[in-house]
C-alpha cells in the first residue's frame, strides 16, 4: 500500500510541468478516479485546504491525501513521490550545469529565456488582480514596492496583511453586531 | 554554518510560502539574492526558467539547485549533494507537518471566518510579492552588467512577444523553448 501510494504521486510529480494548478486534473484522474482514496466532493474542501496551508499545494495534497491512507508514513511515502521526480532532474541538472553553462550557445539560450520567464511572472499579476476593489491595487503597489525598492522581508508584509485581513472582519462583525 | 543557514532559509520559505508557486518566488528571492547573496539576479533567473521547463513545484526545483550551488561552495561536489538534499527536506517540512495537523484536526478550519478573513488580507500582498519579483529581476538593486536579465532591444523585444503569448494561453514550456532558440538565434548565430 505504502508502494502504491509512493508511486502514484511519483507519476505526479513526474509530469506536472509548470506548477501546482496544473497538476490538480493529473491527481484527480489518479487519486478519485483511478485509485478512489478521495471522494470527489472531498477532493475540492481539500484543495481550498491546501491552499490555506503554505507550501506548494500539490505537496499539500500529497501529504493530506497520505495521511489520510495511512498516516505519517503515508504521508511521507506521498512526499517522497511528489518530491523525487523533480529532485533527481534538478540535481541531475546541477551536477552538468557548471560545465555546460560556459558553452556560448547554452549561454545565448539563457539570455532569451531571462526576459521571456519576467514576462510569465507578470501575467498572474494582471490576471490575479483583475476584478479587485480599486482601493487594494494601493495595497499591491505598496506590497511590490517595499520589497523590491527598499528590500523588505516578504515574510512581514504577509504577516501584516494577514492581520489586517482579520481586523478588517473584526470591525464589519462588530458593526453587524449594532 | 552555511549548510545550517540554507535550511533555515528554506525552511522559512516553506513555512510562509503562502499563495503558491510565483508568490513563493518573492520569498525565495530575498533569501536567497537579497539577503544572502548565494545567487545573482541572473541566476536566479536562470533557476526560474530551468523550473518552467522541468516538472515539480519551483520551491522544490529552487531548493535542490540552490542547496547544490551553496553545498559546492565548500568545496566538494559532495556537499554539493548533501546542501540539496538539506534544502529541499527544509523546503518540505512545514508542508508535511501542517498539512497533517490539518488533516488530523483542523478539518473544521475550512470555511472558517478568521482563517478566511486572513487569506483575504494576504491576497493583495501575495500580488504585489509577484510584482516584486517581477521588478527586481528587471531592475536589479546595483546588478553589474553579468547580472542583469535585460541586457538590450531584443530583451525587451522577447519580453513583450512572451507576454502576448502567455496572454493569449500559448503553453508556458513552448514559450520558453522558443525564446531558447531566439536568444541562440539573436546572441549565437548572428
């Protein structure tokens, strides 16, 4: 069983190209479909679960969906699946890329790929902040600017917007309560 | 110790990696670049393009490449070996631990009013965390001219083309690959 789920989301981890959301269709053709450990229903509290949770959410949803097999080492065993595939390619990689890198056409390749991954990072930006209240691109301004211009820890402008997150709702509870 | 450092870096990365990959990519910036220099801008971009083009989450792509290049360091490709497997095992621990305590007992944590005002809050941020990373792989802080990612025209003429793409839903490992060969053909052939 332990096997099993080891390699289940080692298939997972082994193609799921360009970040978590595009494995979430690979793990629900194997884990509700071809495996039945999760039901449907279940499987969609649990991706919003995974998403409050940090960490990157298809780790989460290995993890969770282990545990739920056979606890810790369930968990474990559904870790190492996920994990193993891109481990072994990046250190493979590594292990060649010091060598490699000082070759002029491998380096002519890095400088158009340099630019072209900045425009992949921007496109989520536009699209996450579509539809958003006017007053919270002020808050996504000052985020991206505190921490590129004068280099602050992303770690406290999360914590802050997070509290600020609750106390926002503390004070819409406290004027429904009047 | 530099190996010491490196988990604790990646283990605070795994621990406020909140809204997924790109916003992580903030995160693993300022350890890493910012805070303490194990990689220059450039290579951080290079690390992000390698991740874009390999399977597997770029937090788990990121520490495995970072963990081998801090590892080599000291001077043995042993090290090299054992720094990726430090950082990826530190990247991972906070997943496994609070998604089995999630698991366990927090079942009830979905749909919660604090749990869901707080991921409310943190949206913006997460955003403009993007955005930053955005911003500093194009301008970088004082990046001599190895480090930078935007080095003339035709930079910025593959940034625009790769964006039209990525908007229009052309497959992120295709646009790569082409901006691949455009640089060998702009840089190499000509």
């Amino acid at each position: 069983m332990l096997f099993t789920i080891f390699a289940s989301f080692l298939k997972i981890g082994a193609f799921t190209f360009g970040g978590g959301y595009a494995m979430i269709p690979l793990i629900e053709r194997e884990v509700i479909d071809r495996r039945g450990w999760v039901e449907r229903r279940e499987f969609l509290d649990l991706l919003t679960l995974a998403q409050s949770v940090p960490g990157p959410i298809s780790l989460n949803t290995a993890v969770f969906v282990g545990y739920r097999m056979r606890g810790l080492r369930g968990a474990a065993a559904a870790l190492a699946g996920t994990v193993l595939p891109s481990f072994a390619i990046i250190l493979a990689i590594a292990l060649f890329f010091a060598n490699i890198r000082e070759n002029p056409v491998v380096d002519a390749a890095f400088r158009g790929m340099r630019p072209a991954v900045v425009a992949l990072i921007i496109g989520p930006v536009l699209s996450l902040s579509r539809g958003m209240h006017p007053a919270l691109y002020v808050v996504i301004a000052a985020a991206a600017l505190a921490i590129w211009g004068w280099g602050w820890s992303p770690i406290y402008i999360l914590a802050t917007a997070a509290a600020a997150g609750i106390a926002w709702e503390m004070i819409i509870a406290g004027k429904s309560k009047r | 110790m530099i190996l010491w450092q490196l988990f604790v870096s990646y283990l605070k990365i795994g621990f406020f990696g909140f809204g997924g990959g790109y916003a992580m990519l903030s995160l693993i910036q300022n350890e890493v670049v910012v805070q303490h220099g194990w990689m220059t801008n450039a290579q951080f971009a290079d690390i992000v393009a390698v991740s874009q083009i390999t399977p597997g989450p770029i937090a788990i792509n990121s520490a495995t490449y970072v963990g081998y290049t801090v590892g080599l360091q000291m001077g043995n490709p042993l090290y090299g070996i054992l720094g990726s497997m430090i950082a990826t095992l530190a990247v991972c621990l906070p997943s496994l631990t609070l998604m089995m305590l999630v698991a366990r007992f927090f079942l009830r944590l979905k749909g919660n009013r604090w749990v869901e005002a707080a991921m409310h809050g943190m949206r913006p941020a997460v955003i403009g965390m993007i955005a930053a990373a955005a911003l500093l792989l194009i301008f970088p802080h004082d990046g001599t001219p190895d480090d930078r990612n935007f080095i003339d025209g035709w930079s910025w003429a593959l940034f625009a083309a790769v964006f039209v793409g990525s908007w229009r839903k052309v497959n992120p490992i295709l646009l790569i690959g082409l901006s691949a060969a455009a640089g060998i053909a702009i840089y190499y052939a000509f």
